[in-house]
C-alpha cells in the first residue's frame, strides 16, 4: 500500500475525537481486507475531500465523517455500481444505506465488521466480481 498522504492525515485529525475513532477503524478494516486478498498496490488519497482507497481493479472507496450530519459517518461506493444494491440484496437491514452510494453508520452504532468485511472485499475486487451473482458476497 501507499503511505498514508499528509492531505489524508489532515483531514483525519480535523474530525471530532468520537468520529475519529470510528472513521479510523473503518480505514483499519479496509486495509485489512486488502492485506487479507493480496492487493498490494492500494492507494490512500483524498478524493472530493475524503479519505479514499483506490486499486487497479477495485471500486473506489470512501470513508468521511461531515459536520452537517455529526451523529454519523459513511463508507461510499460508486453509486452507479451494483455494489450498495448488492450489500441490500445480501444483508437487508443490518446496515443503514444512502441510496446506491453509501453504508451509513451512527457514531453509537456497532459496527458488523465480518460483514462490513465482505463489502470491502467486493468493492475491492469489484471488476473481478461484477458478473457474479451478488458480487460473491458470502462466498
């Protein structure tokens, strides 16, 4: 992986202290996941001013807290893929969603980390799996 970027190291510490801990943690599962499935060439940058996770052939990823919703923090996906649609047809309601574009969280919220996971794993390897039924999650 790249090293984090000082753009994305600034934008982390601009974050409340509670949201910081939990956009943090969403950034540790990425990178985990992506140790996990061999991807070796993944990129932490800003994009529209978040934090975001890009590879070869992945989905772009993005983590962010925002101040007009302070209760909350996202992880984003390109709305025009069939990725959110994908996480709804395969886990329903154990995640809140935005659209096609995110997986939403409250800051008090427990986050279900093996399925998060499995999200991730999809959107990082999203143009390997986009033919499969569901994206091959829970495979």
């Amino acid at each position: 992986m790249r090293t984090t970027t000082k753009a994305v190291q600034t934008t982390f510490s601009t974050y409340p202290p509670q949201a910081r801990k939990k956009v943090s943690c969403l950034r540790k599962l990425i990178l985990e996941v992506a140790n996990e499935i061999g991807i070796t060439d993944l990129e932490e940058t800003l994009k529209w001013g978040e934090p975001s996770y890009l590879t070869k052939h992945g989905s772009t990823i993005r983590i962010d807290w925002k101040e007009k919703k302070p209760d909350q923090y996202a992880m984003y996906f390109k709305c025009t893929s069939k990725l959110v649609p994908s996480f709804q047809l395969a886990y329903g309601d154990l995640f809140n969603y935005e659209t096609t574009r995110a997986i939403v969280f409250k800051l008090d919220d427990e986050v279900p980390e093996k399925e998060l996971k499995q999200c991730i794993k999809a959107a990082l390897r999203y143009h390997k799996v986009k033919h499969l039924r569901l994206l091959g999650l829970g495979e």
